[in-house]
C-alpha cells in the first residue's frame, strides 16, 4: 500500500470515527482500531491530533471534489438541471455521505478554536466554493463568485437541517423546489 493510500484510508477511517463518537472520541488509537491497523500506524502518519485533523479536512475536500465533478459538470447547464444536480448531491451527502458531513461539522466547529485548522479549514471551503462559482457563472450570476458563495451556503444549511436541524428532513421534491428557488434568487431568473 502505498503511502497515500494509507494516509486516505486512515482519513476514512478517522472520518466515521469523527462521525459516530464525535471530536471526543477522536484519537490515534481508534482510528488504528477502525482501520484496522497496528496500533502506532494513525500516529506515524499524523504525528499530532491537529495533523490528523488537517489530513481529514483535505481527504473530505478530495471526496467533495469528486463528488462535484460528476454530480455539477461547469458547462451547458440550465438552472433546473443544476438544482436536480444540487438536489442529488444533497440527498447523497444526507445519505450514503453522511459520516463525511458530521465530520465536516464537527472540525469546523473544532477549527474556531484552532487557527492552524482553521485556515486549513477556509482554504479547502474556498476550492469548492470556486468550483460551485464556476456553475453559477454559466447560469448567467450577475456575480458569480457571490453567488457561488451564497449558494455553498444555503446548500450547507440544508444539508444541516437534513441531518440535524430541528424541523427534520424534508421531502425529496420539497428540497429540489427550494434549491430551484435559491438558485433563481441568485442568478436572477423567474421564480416558479
């Protein structure tokens, strides 16, 4: 295995560690224990806590990269199809993503308290944020890196209210009809 395959696989693990225990329940030793390793190994690639985080904060960014780049192609896209698009990456970032979006919440939450991570924390949020500029921009943004941003932020607080938010998960038609409408507000086009 090569190293950064181990360094990935480590990062998983420590995400769904993160995911069911929490920031507290965060250590080399269960990370080892949930990847199935020797014990030492989380701790000769990520010497500190705060390394261990940072890794996870770029291997959730390469996922969410990934993600994006099938689910959100830049190009020849009409506001209906990307709010399909952004319908589906929610439901999958509430479903089979989950553990990586309560990581997510739980080290942005952990990284106001540690600059070091926060910094690292922003400058992943601002890649995909650009990435998501770059969709705007070809629905016709009057300001498509405002609009990136704003939209990034709305779909966070969706996807928080799908997961934990006190009015609890909404229909799957219910969300694509508020992404539509966001992204109408946004772009400038007529509401539906």
């Amino acid at each position: 295995m090569t190293t950064t395959t181990r360094r990935d696989a480590l990062c998983d693990a420590a995400i769904g560690v993160i995911a069911r225990e929490g920031m507290r329940g965060l250590t080399h030793r269960a990370v080892d224990r949930a990847a199935g390793v020797p014990e030492g190994s989380t701790s000769y690639y990520f010497r500190t806590r705060l390394a261990l985080l940072v890794g996870v904060t770029e291997r959730l960014l390469a996922l969410d990269l990934a993600d994006a780049a099938v689910a959100l192609p830049v190009t020849a896209l009409d506001l209906d199809t990307v709010a399909d698009l952004a319908t589906q990456i929610v439901a999958h970032w509430t479903g089979p993503g989950r553990d990586r979006m309560l990581a997510r919440y739980e080290i942005s939450l952990e990284s106001v308290r540690h600059p070091e991570l926060r910094a690292r924390f922003l400058a992943t949020g601002a890649t995909l944020r650009t990435r998501i500029a770059e969709t705007i921009a070809h629905l016709g943004a009057p300001d498509p890196h405002r609009a990136g941003r704003d939209f990034a932020a709305m779909l966070d607080g969706l996807i928080y209210d799908q997961l934990a938010g006190a009015s609890g998960p909404r229909p799957a038609a219910e969300l694509r009809a508020t992404i539509r409408q966001m992204l109408a507000g946004l772009v400038g086009a007529p509401q539906r």
